[in-house]
C-alpha cells in the first residue's frame, strides 16, 4: 500500500514544536508549594532564569524568612552567571491557599514536609487545582511517587524531581515516576530541569533514597565504621574523601573513575587487575550504627574539625568552593 508522503522537515519540525523541550520552553510561570530549606533556594533559581513564580506556604511569617533565604541565595546565583544582579521580586508573589497557587502554574515544585500521609493529601489536593496539562513534581528525599499519586484523578503527570541542597547550586535533579507516570512526563520534567540549568539523571526504578543518597549513604556508613574502629579521626576521614576520591568523583563518577583507574586498558585491566582486593575490601565494609554512640563520636570529631567556624562560616566555604568547581566544568 503507498505510504502517504509527509516531508522528514516538517514532520521533525511538528515533533519539535510539540516535544519535550518545547513544552518545557514554554513554562512562564512556577508555583512552589512549600518555602523552606529546598523550596525557598528552587524559588531563587526558577527567579534568576526569569520565571514568574507563586509560592504557597502555611505558615504565617512564611514570605520574610522566604525574602531572606532568596537574598542569601541570590549572590551565589550572581556568581554563577545566571541571575540578574538584582533580585526581580515583581515577579514573585505569595498565595497561602495551596489550590489557588497550582491553578496559575505551567510547573508545580513541591517542597513540603517529608511526611508520606500530608504529601498524598497535597498531591490529591493539586491535582485537583492544576490545569491538567501542568507537571507535579515532589522534592521528595526518599518518598515512593506511585504511593504519593495514589489518590490523584491524572496520576500520570506526577514525578520525583529530587534536587540536592541547595537546588540553586548544585546541579544535580534526579527524576523517576510512580507505576502511574508517564514517559512523557519523565522527559518534560527532565527538560524543565534542564532549562534551568540542572542536571536531571532518570531513574528507572523506585528505590528508597534513590541513586545519589545512597551512595552517600554506602560512604558514609565506611566512614563512621573507620571513626568508630579508630582507624583514623573524623577529621582526617573528610580529608581522605574531600582531598583525594571526591576531586576525582567531581570530574567523573567512581565507574569513570575507575576505568581510568585501568590505564589505557581501561575497566577491563582494573577488574582483571584488582577484582579481588576490591572484593576483599568489600567482604570487610562495616555495618555502623546511627546510634548514641556513633553520634557522640561524630560531635566530637566535627568539633576539633570545625576548629572553631560556625555552621554559616562551613556552608559559605563550601558554596564558594563548589562555586569555583562549578566555573571550572563548565569551561571543560
Ligand atoms: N533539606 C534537604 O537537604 C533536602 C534535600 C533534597 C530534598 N529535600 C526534600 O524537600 C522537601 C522539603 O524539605 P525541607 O528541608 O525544605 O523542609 P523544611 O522543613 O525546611 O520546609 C518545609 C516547608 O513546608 C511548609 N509546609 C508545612 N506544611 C505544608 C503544607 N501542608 N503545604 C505546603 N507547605 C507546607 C513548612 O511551613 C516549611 O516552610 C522534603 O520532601 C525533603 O525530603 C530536602
């Protein structure tokens, strides 16, 4: 039978009219349900790439702590290339009523609470206020989205867009869906995120803590068994992390790292080379504990480390430093 004959331009130009990206080009305006730690810094991000942007928060004094934290945010941005030197604040407002916030969105962020039974009611809730058409998306740290969908009517353009703290630096959004989503929504939430600048990775299964928390979460159990076993001091087990491994798993992740690891034979000469003292090592991983003593094992140890800086002198020292790293990979 002839195959009726429609132009390869003119159908990848429809396709690119109506994909992800465009859809994604296409959002104006963003609500965030939820003003505090992750929703205050995505609201400084969604502002420096000029979208308008609702939030939506319970509690009373929500919009000066909500102004502080995107002041505080707001110079960082500026270092990073991406925000205007003034903060636009025109183009934010504030809606207490979270229904009334998701009617006026192309883009919801949701940053409530960790807590799976309020998320549900939320999700339920914005699902009935948003325009069918807009992504609902969840910072959830470890919440499962095929349960957090579970009383919405169009469960399917509901997903996981987990940033890390803080969503205004660091480019990381890990994206994976419910039995429920669709792929459509995976893709335009991943070209969302990449419209703002981050680095969306997919996942394809739900797993708790999904992919970057528990790698940290492998490490870090390693490093408190090291502490714990006297092996070294908390101070000199950061040391091990952040000047040797962690510059590496800066530039490229542990597989990379490793394949590199095998000189010009690469992963395959690393496995033949060293599979079994790696396995040994694995074999003799401890099993910590996050109890009582661990914890005051690991006060002590960050006290002498702290050497004195106060929590807001570390955290600007780290941002500038990841500022820095920043400029450098994206001169790559
Ligand atoms: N803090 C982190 O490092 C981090 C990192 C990535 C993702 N997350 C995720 O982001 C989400 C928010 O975490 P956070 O650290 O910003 O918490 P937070 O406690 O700093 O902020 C939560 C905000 O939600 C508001 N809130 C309470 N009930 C609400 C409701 N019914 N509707 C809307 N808002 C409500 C609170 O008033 C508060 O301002 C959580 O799901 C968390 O797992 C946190």
């Amino acid at each position: 039978m002839p195959q009726a004959h429609v132009p390869a331009s003119s159908t990848a130009a429809t396709q690119a009219a109506s994909g992800p990206d465009a859809v994604a080009a296409a959002v104006r305006h963003v609500t965030v349900i939820g003003a505090g730690t992750i929703g205050a810094s995505w609201t400084a991000l969604f502002l420096a790439h000029g979208l308008r942007v609702t939030v939506s928060d319970p509690l009373p004094d929500a919009e000066p702590a909500l102004r502080a934290l995107i002041s505080q945010a707001w110079p960082t941005l500026v270092a990073l290339g991406v925000a205007p030197l003034q903060v636009p604040w025109l183009s934010l407002d504030l809606q207490p009523d979270p229904a009334a916030a998701v009617a006026v969105a192309d883009f919801v962020q949701e940053n409530a609470p960790e807590r799976e039974s309020l998320k549900i009611d939320l999700f339920a809730r914005m699902d009935e206020a948003a325009r069918p058409d807009v992504i609902l998306a969840s910072s959830s740290s470890g919440l499962i989205m095929s349960r957090l969908q579970s009383r919405c009517r169009r469960p399917d353009r509901c997903v996981i867009g987990h940033p890390f703290n803080p969503p205004h630096l660091i480019p990381l959004v890990e994206v994976v869906g419910g039995q429920q989503t669709s792929p459509d929504t995976i893709a335009r939430a991943m070209a969302f995120y990449r419209r703002v600048g981050k680095h969306p990775i997919r996942i394809n299964k739900e797993v708790v803590g999904h992919v970057a928390n528990r790698l940290q979460a492998a490490v870090w159990r390693e490093a408190i068994h090291l502490a714990l076993e006297n092996v070294a001091s908390v101070e000199d087990i950061d040391a091990a992390m952040s000047q040797g491994p962690g510059l590496r798993w800066a530039v490229f992740g542990p597989h990379m790292t490793f394949h590199l690891g095998g000189g010009q034979g690469g992963m395959g000469h690393f496995l033949d080379h060293l599979k079994g003292p790696v396995q040994s090592w694995w074999d003799d991983l401890g099993d910590a504990r996050l109890d009582e003593t661990t914890r005051a094992a690991l006060l002590a140890g960050l006290e002498q480390e702290s050497a004195g800086r106060s929590i807001d002198d570390l955290a600007a020292e780290r941002d500038a430093a990841i500022i820095r790293i920043l400029a450098v990979r994206q001169t790559r």
